[in-house]
C-alpha cells in the first residue's frame, strides 16, 4: 500500500518524521477488527509502529488512548500510544509484533495444532492474573474504570443479542420459551453475583499478543470495565477461534484459579460452577457476534467461525447440565436442539 491511499494525517507524519522516518517509510495493511477498526504497520528500516484508524472518535476511541496510559502506568501489558490525531481519526500506538496467541496454537492449517498450547496457555494465564491483581489499585485511583460496571443489563444484553442474531436470526427460530428467557436471566444473575476485577471483556486468542521476545500484551482492551472475575477465563478458554478441548480446558482453570487470589474463598467445585456461568455467558455473546457481523455487517470471515462456535457451546451446554442438574431441563433441551 502506498503512503497516499492511507491519508496519513499531517498529525501523525510529523511525528514519524520527528522519530527518524524519512519520507520513504512503507505502510502495509493488518487485519481489521469485526468493530469496524482497521490496522496498518508503518515501518522502515529497524523502525515499525501501529496506525490505528476509526470511523469515528467516540467512547472506545478515547478509552483507548486513555487506558493505555494508565494501564501502562500499572505496569500491565499494553502498548504505548505515540501519537493521536482526533480530526483523523487517527492513533500511532507500539508494534507489538506480527503474532498473536491465534497465530501461535494455530499457525497454517487449523486442522493441525502447533502442540505448544501447555507451554504459551500458562504464560498467557499469568498475564491476566497480573491484570486482575491490579483491579483494586486501578479501581481506586480511577474511578471511571469502576463505575463502568459489567452488570446485569449488560450480561442481559449479550443474551438478548445471541437471541436475535443466533436463535431468531440463523436458526429462524420465532417464539423463544419462556423457559429459556427465565434461564438467560438466572444466568445473568448469577454472573453479575460474582466477584469483580478489571475485565478486558474481549479476552480472546486475537486480541492476546505473542512478542517476538516471547512476552504477552493485550491489545482492543478499550471495553475495560469493572465485572465478573470469571469472564476473562471463561472467554480465553473457550475461545472458538481455537477451540481447545474440553480436558485442556479444565487444567488451565484449575492452574488459573490457583494462581487468583480474588477466588481463594471458593471451593474448586464452586469455582468450576462459576466458570461455567461466565463461560456460557460468554460463549453466547461470541456466536451471537459471529451471526451478527456476517450476516448483518457482511463481514465474511466471521462465518467460518459459526460452526467452531455451535460446537463448543454444545460441549459447554454438557457441562452445565452437571452444575444445574434438572432444574432447567426445557431450556438446555431447547439449547440443544438449536446447535444441532
């Protein structure tokens, strides 16, 4: 891509210019986010940095900017924003590399795994302990952080989301029982009861990066707030761009929840019912968005991940039905029927 077809505001190119950039650098495009973000490296030499471009400054534009400093002011894992250019909709943020924790596990064929997922999964789990043992400073001194609450309406609207763009939108689905909108809003409940820490709220395998030195950073962490200690992991572990197996699931929670002080007071077996709140809470939202930006924003690529989606919900579904035993029975039969 040419220097000209970016419109690189004059804003950013003085800056670049300032760092030892000629005139001559390269931009070449990175994958878009499904948010309507789109990403370029601009590099020459030695030299590479991240151009972040949005179709409009709004709420996620500045928090970006804003938490990127005080995150990094914690010492957590993000990168550093260079420079910002409001009129353009522009920011000039750290290169964190050209890997990510997808890249990693699944490197080329999707059907083939790298094999290292128990040596970079432990590393990534350390990271976000890290990130949620901050919460309590962080919360403290920036109150904004802890009023953004991840509450009950928010939990609901990720349901009410899965509904539309999954039952009602994929599957045609008319008329949802009442049984399953009484379950959506237990859930909700439930994960709204559960201990707070500092959420990413989109902790997933594209959004982890794997630095060419081997550390981990996070990047699109703009929708941080003040929720549920469980919905990181849960949206980590049961990611469906990865979609790792039930068994490798359960031992990295159990390495995570060793290592989380914020769940010391649980049993293991409550911890494991928690998570399995929080995952399926997740899990809906993931598939829901995946319906949502093919079908309606017409964003293909997301498609593929439909079925990865449908199937890990199935698996967790079977794990649910342990914890809730019959109490729920109508809905997780009616869950079923529509993922198959």
């Amino acid at each position: 891509m040419s220097n000209e077809s970016l419109q690189i505001s004059p804003v950013i190119k003085d800056y670049l210019l300032s760092r030892g950039y000629s005139e001559n650098f390269t931009v070449s495009s990175i994958a878009g986010a499904g948010s309507g973000r789109q990403y370029f490296r601009i590099s020459e030499g030695s030299k590479s940095c991240v151009l972040q471009v949005c179709a409009e400054v709004n709420d996620d534009f500045r928090h970006f900017i804003e938490y990127s400093k005080t995150f990094r002011d914690y010492n957590l894992p993000v990168p550093r924003v260079f420079a910002v250019d409001e009129g353009a909709c522009q920011i000039l943020q750290e290169d964190l590399g050209k890997r990510c924790l997808l890249d990693e596990v699944l490197p080329v064929d999707p059907q083939h795994r790298s094999g290292n997922e128990r040596i970079i999964y432990p590393t990534v789990i350390d990271a976000l302990v890290k990130w949620q043992e901050a919460s309590q400073s962080i919360f403290s001194s920036h109150t904004e952080l802890w009023i953004r609450r991840f509450d009950f309406a928010a939990l609901k609207w990720e349901t009410d989301y899965f509904t539309e763009n999954y039952l009602k939108g994929l599957k045609g689905i008319k008329e949802i029982p009442q049984s399953v909108r009484n379950c959506f809003s237990l859930l909700a409940v439930a994960v709204d009861a559960q201990p707070k820490v500092l959420m990413h709220r989109d902790f997933q395998s594209q959004n982890i990066m794997v630095r060419p030195n081997s550390e981990i950073a996070f990047v699109d962490f703009q929708g941080a707030r003040r929720g549920s200690a469980f919905y990181d992991i849960a949206s980590l572990l049961w990611d469906p761009y990865v979609s790792l197996p039930v068994e490798m699931i359960k031992d990295f929670f159990e390495y995570w929840r060793m290592q989380n002080k914020r769940v010391q007071a649980y049993t293991k077996e409550d911890a494991w019912d928690s998570f399995i709140q929080a995952s399926l809470q997740r899990l809906m939202q993931a598939l829901g968005a995946y319906c949502f930006l093919s079908r309606v924003k017409g964003i293909q690529k997301f498609e593929k991940y439909i079925e990865p989606g449908k199937k890990q919900l199935l698996a967790l579904l079977g794990e649910f039905k342990k914890i809730v035993k019959a109490t729920e029975p109508e809905a997780i039969e009616f869950m079923e029927k529509a993922l198959s």
